[in-house]
C-alpha cells in the first residue's frame, strides 16, 4: 500500500527562522514604518522615503526569490 500526504513518515523539513532573521525583519519593518510615518507627516522629505520604502520593498522581493532559489537547490 503507498502511504498518502497523511503519513507521519512523509513530513517535509521545513527550516524555521533564526534569530538573526527575525531581528532583521523586524528592523526593517521598523524602518519602512516610521518612513511611511514621516512622508505622511511631511511634504519636504517625501520623495526620499518614497525612494526608501521602494528600497525596502525590493528588498524583500530579492529575499523572497532567494530564498526560493535555495529551496529549489536543496530538493534537486
């Protein structure tokens, strides 16, 4: 009999964040918070933390491909 998504025996390893990971999310979350925070309250540096929150956007799109290219590379 094959044994089904189910099992117990066909569990997937799935690495957790480290602490360094988490810290650095949470940086930059803080980051693009409180640049979101000074555009709204300001019109003289608006255009220099639009330039940061898209920095910090692009960002965590490269992380994200990254980290699927990773993936990719240790199933294969």
């Amino acid at each position: 009999m094959t044994e089904g998504a189910e099992s117990s025996k066909s569990r997937r390893k799935v690495g957790h964040p480290s602490l360094f990971d988490m810290g650095r999310f949470a940086v930059f979350a803080g980051i693009t918070f409180f640049a979101a925070w000074v555009a709204g309250t300001g019109r003289v540096a608006y255009m220099f933390i639009m330039l940061i929150v898209a920095a910090a956007l692009a960002y965590a799109v490269l992380d994200l491909v990254d980290y699927e290219i990773v993936k990719r590379r240790r199933r294969g």
